[in-house]
C-alpha cells in the first residue's frame, strides 16, 4: 500500500533446484523487531499518513489529515533516517525467515519514501497531490459504513476542518511543475468541488444529530470555496509558469526500481525485455488477428473489435455480467481457492481518480473489521463531451476488453488478492507491499485465465469466434501494458517526449488515441508503471521455476494459493519463500 507521500510523488544468483526451507523454530530476535516494526507503523507511516490509517483499518486516525507543510516532510524525513538506522542496526542472523524478509521490506519501504521525499520531491511540482488528496482522504470514512453516519461524519467534519490548510501549503511548496501536472489538477479539480457539493453530502443523508450536520456544512462548504479558490490560483498564477520538468532521470528510475520492487535489472536490459515482449504480443496478435480473416489487416480487425462495445448506459451491467462465468470458471478448474462468496460492488469511479485511470478496485484495509465492502470503480465517459469522444473512448471498453479488464479487477485478480490478504503471514506484508506483486498478478490473470480455456469455443457459449475475438482483446490490454513498460522508461530517461508516448502508445501500443492520451498523462506522474508487465514476466519465470521444482506434484492451485499467502511483497521476498532460494527474478 502506498503511502500519501509516496504520492508525492537484488537478484543475481544461480538458480538452485532446492525446496523451501523448513519451518524453523521462531528466531530469538523476531519479538523485537516485530515492536520496531510497530514504532514504525506507528510513529511514522501512520503519524504522517492518517488517511492511510484510516483506509488500513485503523480508524483512530479518522479526524487527522496530511501536514504537507515543507516542516513536517522535513520532520518525517527525520524519522524515516532514525528508523533506517534502527533497522540496520537489527541482527538478520537472529531473526526468522520471514522476519528477514519482513525486515528487508520496511528498509525497502523507508527507502523508497525518502526517495521520494528527498530527492524526487513531487510535492514541489505536482499541484494535483494537494487538491485530490482532500477526496482521496474523505472518500475512505465515506465510502464504508464501519460505523453510524453521525460517527463518521463528524470525524469528517474535523478532517475537513484541517483540509484547507493543505491548499495554502501547495502555495508555499510548489516550485515551477511541469505543465501536464498543473493541466491535470485543472482537469480533475471540477469533479472534486462537485464530490464535495453533492457526493460527500449525499452520503451522509442519514446522519441525525443536527449539531454534527450543523458543523459538518460549515467546513464542507469552507473547503469548497478553499477549493474554488485554489482552482483559480492554478489557473491564474501556476499554469502561466509551469515550465518544470516531470523527469525523474535515470538514477532515481534505478533506484526508486530498486526500492519499491526489489529489482535492480539494469535499464537498458529492461527495455530489451520489454521490447522482446511487445513484439511478442504484436505477432500474436497479428496471428490471431489473420485467423480471423486473412484478407484483412490486424488494424482493421483492431477496429472490428474496437467497435463491438456496450453504450455507456450498460458499461457496468457488462462488467457485472462477467461475475458469474469468471468464478464459475475458477472453481471448475481449480484456478484458485476463493475465499469468500461475496461479489465486489460494482459503481461510477470516484471524481478525484477519473482524469488517469479507466478502472479501479477499491478494497478495504485489512485491519477493517465492520464494513468489508470492495469497490470494482469504471470510468464512464464524461456527460459533456461531444458523440465522438464518447465513441472514441468506449471502444476502449471493446467485449474482449472488458473480459481482460473484469479478470485483472475481479477474478482472480485485485479482489481474489484482497481476500486473501487474511492470510499474510505479518502486520508487515498485510500493510506494505509492491506493485509487481499486486498489479503483475492481476495482469498475469488475464493471460493465464485465457491459457486455462476461459472463453474458448464451446466454454461459456462461446464460438470460435468470440474466443479469437476475446484473446484478441486480452492481448491488446498486454500491449498497452507492454507500451506502459518502455514509455515509463523512456519518458523519464529522456529518451521519449510526452507527444512521442502518445503516439506509442497508438502505434505500438494498439490504443486509441483518447486512451493514448490518459496513458502518456499518467506516465509522467507514474514513472513506473511497467510494474504490470515486469511482474507479470516475474511471476510467470517463478511459475515456471516452481513447476521444476515440484515435477509431477505441480498443481496450478497449490502454486497460486501459496502465491497468495506471502501477501504482496516484491516477486523476489516470494521467490524467497516458495523456492528457498535468491535466484533471479527475471
């Protein structure tokens, strides 16, 4: 799980046929760093995060809010270097495996934050980190009832109370941001004074208590107008002069890789990866793509598929509509244990998310103990926008796509992972983990789902046709994935302009151009997003090399339910436990 700073904004040895070690006696340091690990959940990465307090489970922070002011980040990078150095100063020798791995992680996590902080310093350039954290941080006490409305609302209203002070601290913070920044605060701010005008309210239509709602309309309406207010000092003051730079240049790509997933493959070897598997997915869309009429082109039969989608009005029935085939499918053969019966709550995303993501799921944290709901967020198109851009967009949202995207959100994707998340063998991986863990599991599911028959003639009612169709579909996802992995790079290395990735991610990446312009946005504040397909390629070597290790006992179910109980950490601290070895990654 990130943390609101990070907003702001390994592997080398032979491989070794050897099983997991055995289950060894708890070492005789773990019950001292697993206390350290609380001081450092509690007097840090909550202390200076409370909305992640909150989204975690933890609702003694409900009525705080982010102190972004240039004091506090530096209080906090204070911190982060004194419990770096508690850390360091912990005898791995004497602690568990798991313990290690956990221990690993925390300076991995210490790490990475102070990348960000110190070095990258997204909260000088970035103006949309202090108007959407506002709905980000009041979505998490509206969006699950774990307690009654009047609770809930008056720890919004005191969290509100302190939100407007975030706005004056941009003033004093930002120095010259890039312009896409400044442009995509602009685009998003609309939607966020609207979620503060209708949406927050609404939610709360059945708190009683006069007083709370008294105080609670008060401070919503100061934030709107601190809100409005901020809108116009971006329009007025910081668009005319955002002439920054987004890159973060190739050292901090190195390290901020490193840091956060435990990879430290060279960037240059990296993007011969992702080239080798872009072109990969092309030819075998191409190859598909002939199968279903020679005598047409692969971007013509793109634009068959393209234009197969639901209207607008019926985008989520369609995603509701994959619920019972996925699990049905799963359970048939064996896929994965699913751990609970309950469906995720399909809805319209969130206003604050709307400008860089086309699908989300929004689960709650695993220490939440009353209101468990998980959130599936699509992004409709906007009501404003004119008959072309709304076709434009939904043929990104093509039949084979929503299939791909239901299994990266659903089953066995984001929520399948969720749930298991009970079973993460520490408070340590249940708070932090990694991107190529969690969003390269959900994209290997899109192509293992369909490895596994999904789909195929004569499954689910499908003919061969559709079958061809729906693979066509869970490769164009892959491309886009693929194009994510060397625009990331490239754009940040200089070796890319934001125009240049745009029409990447046309070209190479088989978009459409008002997904290419989402995607190339996204990137500039996202550096790597390649995390989809370096985990997935990571997953799919572990797959493998755990295959060899098990021979004839191998079973697809065993494998991805061990997966699943290592929680979401780096593929390496996986590797670690499955393997019992530190072989690599890639």
């Amino acid at each position: 799980m990130k943390t609101l700073a990070s907003m702001i904004l390994l592997a080398s040895c032979v491989f070794a046929q050897q099983g997991p070690p055995k289950a060894a006696p708890q070492a005789s340091g773990d019950a001292a760093f697993r206390n350290l690990a609380d001081r450092y959940f509690n007097e840090v990465y909550f202390k200076f995060n409370p909305t992640q307090g909150t989204a975690a489970g933890f609702h003694q922070y409900d009525t705080q809010f982010e102190d972004l002011s240039s004091q506090t980040i530096g209080a906090e990078i204070g911190a982060l270097h004194r419990f770096r150095t508690l850390f360091d100063q912990v005898d791995p020798g004497r602690l568990s495996p798991e313990a290690r791995a956990d221990r690993d992680l925390l300076i991995s996590n210490i790490m990475g934050t102070l990348l960000a902080l110190e070095t990258i310093r997204a909260w000088e350039l970035n103006p949309d980190i202090y108007s959407s954290s506002t709905a980000a941080s009041a979505f998490t006490i509206m969006s699950r009832k774990y307690a009654p409305a009047d609770e809930r609302l008056k720890s919004l209203t005191e969290r509100e109370q302190k939100m407007p002070a975030v706005l004056d601290e941009a003033r004093q913070n930002l120095k010259n941001p890039p312009r896409i920044y400044t442009e995509v605060a602009l685009e998003q701010i609309p939607g966020i004074i609207g979620f503060f005008q209708k949406d927050v309210p609404d939610a709360f239509a059945g708190a009683k208590q006069p007083a709370i709602k008294q105080a609670f309309n008060k401070a919503n309406s100061q934030l709107i107008a601190a809100l409005q207010k901020y809108e116009q000092y971006l329009k007025t003051e910081v668009l005319p002069h955002s002439n920054g730079d987004f890159k973060i240049g190739a050292d901090n790509y190195r390290k901020k890789l490193l840091f956060d997933e435990m990879v430290d493959t060279p960037l240059e070897h990296l993007l011969e990866i992702g080239t080798a598997d872009l072109r990969k997915n092309q030819q075998e869309f191409k190859r598909v793509a002939a199968e279903i009429d020679a005598n047409k082109t692969p971007r013509q039969i793109l634009e068959e598929l393209e234009s197969d989608h639901p209207a607008p009005n019926q985008l989520l029935q369609s995603f509701r509509d994959t619920f019972s085939s996925l699990r049905g499918f799963i359970q048939e053969k064996h896929i994965i244990t699913i751990p609970s019966p309950v469906l995720p709550t399909l809805e319209e995303t969130p206003p604050f998310e709307r400008a860089l993501t086309t699908a989300s799921m929004d689960t709650p944290g695993p220490y939440e103990t009353v209101a468990k709901e998980a959130y599936f967020n699509v992004t409709l198109p906007e009501a404003n926008w004119p008959k072309e851009q709304v076709d434009d967009y939904m043929s990104g949202f093509n039949r084979g796509t929503i299939i791909s995207t239901a299994v990266h959100e659903t089953y066995p994707g984001h929520y399948v992972q969720f749930l298991w998340m009970k079973d993460a063998p520490s408070k340590v991986r249940k708070l932090l983990g990694s991107g190529t863990n969690a969003e390269g599991w959900a994209h290997y599911c899109e192509q293992m789902m369909l490895d596994e028959g999904y789909g195929q003639p004569g499954a689910g009612g499908h003919d061969e046709h559709e079958a061809k169709m729906l693979r066509l579909g869970q490769l164009q996802d892959a491309l886009l994935r693929n194009a994510r992995f060397i625009v990331g790079i490239k754009m940040h290395t200089g070796q890319m302009t934001f125009d240049e990735a745009k029409e990447f991610f046309v070209k190479e990446g088989y978009q459409v151009r008002s997904v290419a312009e989402k995607e190339a946005k996204r990137g500039t504040s996202d550096p790597t997003y390649l995390v989809y397909t370096l985990g997935k390629l990571q997953i799919m070597k572990l797959r493998d090399d755990y295959k060899k290790m098990k021979g004839d006992q191998f079973s697809l179910e065993e494998f991805h339910n061990a997966f699943m109980r290592q929680g979401f950490p780096p593929i390496k601290i996986v590797r670690q436990a499955l393997l019992g070895n530190d072989s690599p990654t890639l």
